[in-house]
C-alpha cells in the first residue's frame, strides 16, 4: 500500500511513514539534525530549537519546557 504526500506543488509517493519522514523533513540550517516534531522558523529559516536559531544571530526565539 502506498501514499501520497502534496506538498510545493509537487506530489510524492511512499510506502512507509519512515521514509517519508527522510525525504519531507526539513534540516535544521545549524546543526543539519533532520527536524522531526517540533522546530523552530524565523525569518524564513527552520531549526531543531532555540539554541541552533540563537547560535545563527536570530533573536526572541525561545523554547519551551
């Protein structure tokens, strides 16, 4: 059984949710961990959290426990 996910105008085709999650997620512009649940966007630019936004200039971003 497969799926189809729609995202940017394109459609792409999986048969697991695990591979999904490797070719969708976004990586975090820092560190480059793939960002799984949680992340953070500021100005256009996704992170795994705070620390990595913070550690590229980005400023206000905090996390939250």
């Amino acid at each position: 059984m497969t799926f189809e996910v729609h995202a940017q105008d394109a459609v792409h085709v999986f048969d697991c949710f695990a591979c999904a999650i490797h070719r969708m997620a976004p990586l975090c512009e820092h560190c480059r961990v793939q960002i799984i649940g949680q992340g953070v966007e500021a100005e256009g630019h996704w992170y795994c959290g705070a620390h990595c936004a913070r550690s590229e200039g980005r400023t206000g971003i905090v996390d939250r426990v």
